[in-house]
C-alpha cells in the first residue's frame, strides 16, 4: 500500500522538475512511511511513497524493467502475483525484487494494457512506456484504491490524493461551484467529479492513455448479471470456496495482519475464515463509544474475538474526540463527504498500527449480497405497489402530502414513493429532500445552483442488468456509486492517515462476478436480507451475531451534535466568514439549527455543512499543511486475554 503522483508534459522539450515531484510526494507521506522514490526523465516525472508489506528489503519504486524502457509507481496489492510470476519466468523475463510490483512491469511488457485483466487485487499504477511515449493510469475494478487526475491542455498530473495535484502550482485550487448541490443531495460526490473544479477521479474498471497529448478513458471490466441455472445448495457450496480463496489470498503479507472487527455479520465472517487460514492467534480491533443509550458493538466484538482466540483490543472515543479529528478528517478525505463512521475508523486503525500495518475489513458485503434494509423494504414496497394497482394523481398527491406530514417517522419516506416507480427514485436518490436544501441557498448562489445534478450520476447505471431483477439492479447502481464514491474512498484515505493498509475480501472480483450471477431471490427472501450469505455463515457465526440488527459502527454524531457540541456547531456554521463565502442565508441556517436541537432530524446536512466549511478551511483560498497521522493518545485503550 502506498501513495503515487506524477506528471506528463505533453510537449517533449518540456521538463518536470525533480522538486515538483518531492513536493507532490510529501503531502502523502502518510501513505508511505517506509520509503521514497522517484524517477524523472525529461517530460515525465513519476513518485512514490511506500508502505512496505511484501518483499520489505526490495521494494523501492519506481521501477523499472530490464533496459530502462518502461516505468511504474503502483499503490496496491496483487494477489496472484505468485503465478504470474512463475509463468513471466518461464518466458525469460529477469526479477530482481520479490515484490507484486515488478510482475505488473513484466506483464505489461507482455500484454500491453491487456495486462490489466489478468491482476487481482486492489490497485492504481501509473506505467510510463519510453518508447511510446505513453503514459499508462490504471484503477481496480471497484475503486478500492482512488486515482485523481487533472489535465490543461499542456500537461496532465495525477496521483493517489488531491493533495499531490495541488501542489503543482500549475494547478488552480478553486470550487466547483455547481457540484455543491450535488454534494448536499447525496452527502457525497458519486461520479467522476470533485468539488475541485479542476481534478477528477479515473473512474474504477478503467484505465485511461496519454499519447502526444491526446486522452483516452476505456473501461476494461463491468458485472454482468444473470447467468446458468444454480440451485440454492450448490450456490452455497461455490460461495464458500470462492470467499475461503478470497480471504487465503488477502492474508499474503510479510507482514502481521489484524482484523477490523465491529461485531457485525460481514467482519465476523472475515475473522472466522481469516482464523482457519493464519497459523496462529490473530489480533482484532473494535470501538466504542462515550454516549449513553447508544447501541455498543463491543460485546458482540468481544464474543465473535472469544470464539474464534483473537487478541482482542478495544477502545472509546467521545464527543471531544469527535470534534477534534473533525479538521483532520477533511484534510484526509479532501471532499467533505458525509461519513461519520471514519471518525470510528480514523481512531481503531490508530490504535491498530501499534500492532499491525494490515487489517482485513468485511466492507462490500452489503453491495455484493444486500445486506442493507433499504433493499428489503424497496422490494415489499414494488410488491405492494403491484398489488393495489396504478395510483392516480389525486391519490398521488395525497400520499406525497401524507409522506411530508410524516416526515418525523422512518415510514414517511417509504409512504411518499408509492407514487414513483423504483428505477425513478433509485435514480434520483437524493440522500435529503431538495427544498429544505435549496431553502437554505442564498438568491445569488441558488442561480448556480439550479442545476438537476441528483439524478445525473446514477442514471446511466440503472437498466443496465439485463434482468428486470430489482435487487440485482439496486446493487448494481450501489456498487458503481455509493460503493467506490463514499465507502471505499472513506475506507482507504482514513486507514492511510494512519499509515494501516485496509483490505476487502469481500470485493474480490471473481468473489463479485459469482454474486452477480446469482437472482435476487438468494439474496432478499422474505425479510431476510444477505440470505445466502447467512445460510453460509450459520455454522461459523454465533447466532447472537447472525440474527442481531445490522448496526456497523453507530457513532452517535447525531446526539453530539445536538446537545454536547451545539455550541461548536452554532461557532462554526455561524461564524461571519462561513457566511461570507455567499452560499447560505443566515436565518436559513439559524432555523435549520434550532429545528435540529428540537427534532434531532437533520444531523446527516449538519454533518455535511460543518465538513464543507472545515474543507474551505482547510484546502480553499490558504496554504493547506498535511496532518499527518495522529500523535494523540488513545482513550481507554485496552487488550482483552
């Protein structure tokens, strides 16, 4: 795991300077501890900062292959680098490190940018070919691992933060304006804009070519759903070995690996198959939390560490704590996404790093096998909407009024779609209703703002599944949006900022071209969400565990933003150059707030709003300084026998 930047100047007489290329790399150091490199040669520059997990004495980058010709920085890991190796050495290609690195140079010499569907694993590399003159970016085909990009015309920059394009002063660090709306719809970014007008993501599955100042974006992988017959026993069956070689392969490390353990379905089932494949007593890592009537994953953590021998360690965070990560958080994130459970993981990854630099984490399994309750109650919703017939207008109204009248209550979002087809709302999806947003916006902004964004990004994605499979389409939209664009952004940059290299079995591609296959049915049945994945786990998870309400890692933001930190929340979003930046009213605000510390009912916008302030803050009009990973102590940090 590490961090990679670079540049290209599309005119060959130009010249990248070594300084650009350090400058870029500092701001990363985080993801790279353990090493620095990088190669410069005349229009290219490429850097690397590296965390070292495999091959510790051999792997410096960037590197080379045998004559120099061809380049790479690479972020990642590569599970079956062992077999390609082996089989590049059988054709005559020399190595000269043990690193999965080197095989991605050889394969590339073999395959062209072929060499992409034949890794597995999670990655972003940058590859520069001397004798084409091409630049090579390439991103896993889920997006665990991010690649940014920003190009003028005359050059093009890239790495794996926002931070390292910034540093080029060439570079202009200004608001995309219009993509706040789109921010305050979803409370995250999905596609391939930023809130940085000019730097994108390389979308996942892709790989984009530069050549004589010419880009080209193709994307070389895609789920395809639906497939052969299966019965629901010999799907079980498949399952099992395919998440048994998945788990077997993400332990490779010369390393010690550790697992992110929340007491949940998905990170047990990771601690029960990673127990059988290590060769002695894993270590796991779980938190809680200083707030009463709050739901506590640790017991359950506690009880799966018990039964399979883990050595087990636990901490609690509070209100304080919360706020002061708050300013690091963005700094980190570089978006100011809606993500409250990176404060959880910001500080059990903290005090993960003082016994491992490798955690396996159970993120994915809701996206593969519909985990979440959302799929379940929108699939009843479809059948009831089925059975009571096409609603006239009236009727629709009055449900839509009925639905707002309700607002206080979890049933009132579900009441108001019962007059909109699901592709519609699953399209649309927008994380808050836009009135009480756009209700906020000052008269000038609200003309930048007028743009229909929230449907944008996820409409391209629904109806692509070739069946009228409702749950495979929902997943479908999910892993190609909120799946790379929030969960796993959040999963990687908040482990990096502590120098902790998070790994997903879950998303295993061949792992995910298998649930793809599968009908929704094996998924959702009846109430049951995730079923298969239960029937798989039932001898291996304890049944408090299985049969307990999905919780994840609750931090209970909502209620320290109410009460013990409304006074900072008040400072913050009030304060006279937040107003100024022109975006808000300030009676808009002031009413949002005093309805929050009534009703409790808008802490996902509170969250998001103290975020985009913090990220002015932070990145907008000053000169940002890295962080770092934390030198804080670690309340109530203890290790269970």
């Amino acid at each position: 795991m590490c961090g990679i930047c670079g540049k290209l100047i599309f005119d060959h007489d130009g010249v990248v300077e070594p300084g650009l290329i350090r400058k870029m790399l500092d701001t990363v150091k985080h993801r790279g501890p353990d090493d620095e490199g990088l190669h410069v040669s005349s229009q290219v520059g490429l850097g690397h900062r590296r965390l070292s997990i495999i091959g510790l004495s051999t792997g410096h980058q960037p590197l080379c292959n045998e004559d120099g010709s061809i380049w790479i920085t690479f972020n990642g890991e590569i599970y079956n680098y062992q077999n390609l190796r082996r089989d590049l050495v059988s054709r005559g290609h020399i190595f000269k490190t043990e690193t999965d690195t080197e095989v991605i140079v050889h394969l590339y010499e073999e395959l062209g940018v072929d060499c992409i569907a034949e890794l597995r694993g999670m990655f972003a590399f940058a590859i520069w070919d001397d004798r084409r003159r091409e630049l090579l970016l390439a991103r896993d085909r889920v997006g665990i691992k991010p690649l940014y990009y920003s190009h003028n015309g005359a050059s093009l920059v890239f790495g794996s933060e926002i931070k390292s394009i910034l540093a080029d002063p060439e570079i202009k660090c200004e608001v995309a304006f219009s993509m706040i709306d789109r921010l305050l719809t979803y409370f995250y970014m999905p596609g391939e804009a930023t809130l940085f007008e000019n730097v994108k993501k390389l979308p996942p599955g892709s790989y984009m070519l530069v050549r004589a100042g010419r880009i080209k974006i193709r994307a070389y992988w895609d789920l395809r759903f639906g497939g052969p017959s299966i019965s629901l026993g010999e799907a079980e069956a498949r399952l099992t070995d395919l998440l048994e070689e998945s788990v077997k392969l993400h332990m490779i490390s010369d390393v010690p690996v550790g697992v992110l353990l929340s007491g949940g379905l998905d990170s047990t089932a990771m601690l029960s198959v990673a127990s059988d494949a290590a060769s002695g007593a894993l270590s796991t890592f779980t938190v809680g939390f200083s707030a009463k009537g709050m739901a506590d994953e640790r017991p359950f953590a506690r009880l799966a560490a018990r039964r399979y021998q883990s050595n087990h360690h636990e901490m609690t965070i509070s209100a304080q704590d919360f706020q002061a990560f708050l300013p690091k958080y963005v700094w980190h994130m570089e978006e100011p996404i809606c993500e409250p459970p990176a404060v959880a993981l910001y500080y059990i990854s903290l005090l993960a790093r003082q016994s491992v630099k490798v955690l396996l984490s159970g993120e994915g399994g809701d996206e593969a096998f519909a985990g979440y309750p959302e799929y379940r109650n929108l699939l009843w919703l479809e059948r009831i909407k089925a059975a009571i017939g096409p609603l006239k207008a009236p009727a629709a109204v009055c449900l839509n009024a009925l639905g707002w009248m309700l607002r206080s209550g979890r049933v009132a979002s579900y009441v108001s779609r019962l007059a909109m087809p699901l592709n519609s709302y699953y399209q649309s999806r927008a994380a808050a209703p836009p009135c009480p947003i756009r209700n906020l916006y000052s008269r000038e902004f609200a003309c930048q703002a007028s743009g229909d964004l929230s449907g944008g990004p996820a409409a391209q994605y629904w109806g692509k599944v070739s069946t009228d499979d409702m749950v495979n389409n929902m997943l479908y939209v999910d892993t190609k949006t909120w799946l790379p664009d929030e969960l796993l952004l959040k999963a990687d940059k908040i482990t990096m900022a502590n120098s902790v290299e998070l790994r997903v079995p879950l998303l295993d591609h061949k792992l995910l071209e298998f649930a793809a296959t599968l009908p929704g049915a094996f998924k959702v049945r009846g109430l049951a969400t995730k079923y298969i994945a239960k029937r798989f786990l039932a001898k291996r998870v304890p049944e408090e565990i299985r049969k307990r309400k999905k919780a994840g890692f609750p931090v209970p933001y909502a209620s320290w933003l109410r009460f013990e930190l409304k006074d900072w929340v008040y400072e913050v979003l009030l304060d006279r150059k937040s107003l100024q930046r022109g975006y808000f009213e300030r009676s808009g605000i002031e009413l949002l707030l005093s309805n929050n510390v009534k009703s409790g009912m808008h802490s996902k916008l509170l969250f998001t709003l103290l975020a985009l302030e913090l990220w002015h803050r932070e990145f907008i009009g000053q000169s940002a300084q890295p962080h770092g990973p934390s030198s804080g102590s670690l309340s109530d940090a203890r290790t269970l026998a």
